[in-house]
C-alpha cells in the first residue's frame, strides 16, 4: 500500500508504510505530520493514521541516517485488481504535474488579455470629431491636439501585440519582465502628453510677452500661439485626467490580483499553502471591500434596473469566488483542490465579464444617445481591464516561475 506525506507544505511519494513508520520513530516525521494513503481520501496526521501500539522495531532501514532526508517522486500506478469497484475518484487524490500544460495555460492567459487590448483597440464607434480619435482620426489629432496624442492612441494595439508575443515568446520569470514593462508604459504615454503641453504653454507665454498690437504680422503670429497655448492647456488637463485614470486602474489591478492570482496559482500547484494564506489575508480584504461595492451597486437600480441587475450579479460572483478561496484549505486533495481553485478563479474572472456585457449590452437595449455614447464607455472600460489584468499576470510568473518538473510540483 503507497502512502504519501506532506513535505514542506507539497505532497511527496509513494512510500512505503515501513519507511514511514521509520521515520515517525526516528523523529524525521512528526505524529502532526499529514499523510495519506490509498482509501483514505483526505490528509490526516499520521497520529491518526497509524496506531500508537505499533512500533518502527524490526523494520529494514528506510535512509542512511548520515545523508539528508529526501523524498524520490514516482509515477503512481494504481492496481485495479486490488478492489475491483474501486475507480480512480476513489484513490489518494493526487495530481500528476504536467509542466507544458501549465505553460500552455499561463500563454494563452497572455494571449486571452492581448485579445481584450486589440478588440478595444479596433472596437467601432459614431462619435465624430475629437472623440473620433479612437477611431484612427490622426489628423484631427495632429489640427486640434498635439503629436504627443498618437502613441496614447495607438498603445492598445502596441499593448495587445506585446502580450500576446510576451506570452508565447518568453516564459517565467523573463516574461513577468517585459510583463512589468508593459505595466508601466502608461505612465510614459502620460508624461509625454502633459509635457508636450507644458512646453507648448510656455512657448506661447514667451511669444505673447512680445507682441507688438501696431503690427499685423505680429498680432497674426500672437494669435496662432494663442492656439497652441490652449493645445497646451488642453494637454496638459489631459494629462491630468489621465494620471487619475492610472490610479483608478492601479487600484483596479491590485483587486483583480488578489481576486486572481492565490486561486489561479493554486489551480496550477495546488499543494501550494502559501497560494491559500495569502488567499485568506487578500481575500479579507476584498470582500470588506466588495461589500461596499455591493451596496453602491445598488444605487445603479436608480438608472437602470438591467444594469443594477448585472452589477450585483457581478459582484456577487466575485464574493462567492473569495469564499470559495476561503474554503480551499490546503489540507484538501490535490485534485479536489484544482477544481475548487478553477471555480474561484472562474467566478472571479466571470464578474469582470458579466459587468462588460452590462457595459454593452444595455445601452444597446436602450438605443439612441446611450447607444452611441455607450459604444465608446464598452471600448474605453475593455482596454482600461485589459490593462488592469497585466499585473495579476506578472504576478503568477513572478510567483510560478518556469513550469518543470521538481519534487516541489510533482
């Protein structure tokens, strides 16, 4: 009969009931120590598990008492001719480590938030003049902003392109890298509107100090600086605008990776107890947090019942996705606690969908002003989510590393 233990917080073995029974005795394993075997469907502390007239006397040596402890991991084969109704649901629910599989996983992560910055790059809306400029509208761009406007314009596509290749491309810690560099590139964009427009406030001010009112060609240049000095202005608001939306979506990153990231990495290393604790103290947090938001929620019944509907709905699978985290001990079986960890990241992920579609679905619905005007709110929000969603990424490559095969994973 296969018994495996728990080794530093990852379930190690097959071993032998005589090597265990050799190590409690001599004080490598401790009676706390969790440990399971084939019909026991749950970890339990070896105090429970063996029974305390029994001795490790007499047994062969299972180490060398001078060489470290160390715990070999093989493939477990289970022998159907030992009890024949027993099925595979009924084994100790161990996991077997499949390093690509993670890494197909965590790429097509990339690739799923790469998909969200190109579809809000290339999203269609009506709305003419400057707020066409998210339709490709670079020449109104250049007349009535500045140059400074077409890298915010085009970063989406740059965005989403850079997701995609960084996460087929690269792999573990490099990826959570350029994963980070993607990050922060906002923050350049903003700084080069809101300096282009100070330079260009400044620019105007020095011209204006010298304006002869006798002269027409003076008065005629005076004028075309006045218009570059409301680009300035207008810049430099923007830019402003723009530094409380990174905060916002600051903010916004930092609750999608404690919603995210304990349950995916406990999705893909399920045996991982720090994944769970950090969980546990993240997940207090959120779901203070979302109880608060659950009750502003509520006042969106005021302008739309659809869409108060889907905000609690929303936000509902969010909390019933921390609660699912807390419930995931690390005691649990490998499997079983995979697909717990799949359903918290699932519901998590599913809110932030759910609230999307009442984005574009219920102005929809609505027609007219609403519709036009809520086109644009869809495209904006989904880049804004998009790019929200990098770092709970760049935190599970950070954390994970490069998927392989150690005794730690397997």
């Amino acid at each position: 009969m296969d018994w495996y233990i728990v080794d530093d917080g990852e379930a190690a073995g097959p071993f032998k009931e005589s090597e265990v029974r050799r190590w409690l005795g001599s004080g490598k394993l401790s009676p706390e120590t969790h440990a399971t075997h084939e019909g026991v469907n749950e970890w339990k502390p070896l105090s429970e598990l063996l029974p305390d007239d029994e001795t490790a006397e007499n047994l062969p040596p299972a180490f060398s008492p001078e060489e470290p402890m160390s715990f070999p991991v093989e493939s477990v084969e289970v022998d159907s001719t030992e009890s024949p109704g027993k099925t595979n649901a009924d084994q100790p629910d161990l996991r077997r480590y499949q390093p690509a599989q993670e890494e197909r996983i965590r790429s097509w992560a990339w690739t799923v938030v790469g998909a969200m910055y190109l579809a809000a790059f290339f999203w269609p809306t009506e709305l003419s003049d400057g707020m066409g400029v998210v339709n490709f509208q670079f020449a109104w761009a250049m007349k009535n902003l500045s140059w400074s406007a077409i890298p915010l314009m085009v970063w989406p596509a740059v965005a989403g392109l850079g997701a995609i290749g960084t996460g087929w491309l690269l792999r573990g810690r490099w990826r959570a890298f350029f994963g980070g560099i993607l990050c922060v590139s906002p923050l350049v964009l903003v700084f080069l509107v809101g300096g282009d427009g100070f330079v260009k406030i400044v620019e105007a001010l020095g011209t204006l100090e010298g304006v002869d009112i006798n002269d027409r060609e003076s008065i005629d240049q005076a004028a075309e600086k006045g218009k570059h000095f409301m680009s300035g202005i207008l810049g430099v608001f923007a830019a402003m605008a723009l530094g409380m939306v990174l905060i916002v979506g600051g903010a916004l990153s930092v609750y999608l990776m404690l919603l995210l990231t304990p349950s995916t990495v406990r999705h893909l290393r399920p045996n991982s107890s720090g994944a769970y604790y950090f969980g546990l103290v993240g997940g207090v947090i959120l779901f203070i947090f979302q109880l608060v938001l659950l009750i502003l929620s509520l006042l969106s019944f005021m302008g739309s019942v659809l869409f108060g509907l889907g905000q609690v709905l929303a936000m509902g699978m969010q909390m019933a996705a921390v609660i699912i985290g807390f419930l995931n001990a690390p005691s649990r079986p490998p499997k079983e606690s995979t697909r717990r960890a799949l359903w918290s990241a699932g519901l998590g992920f599913g809110g932030l969908i759910v609230y999307l579609l009442c984005l574009l679905v219920v102005p929809l619905i609505e027609g007219e002003v609403q519709a036009v005007l809520g086109m644009y709110v869809f495209k904006a929000f989904l880049g804004f989510t998009a790019a929200a969603l990098i770092f709970p990424l760049v935190v599970i490559d950070l954390w994970l590393g490069r998927a392989q095969t150690t005794l730690q994973n397997d």
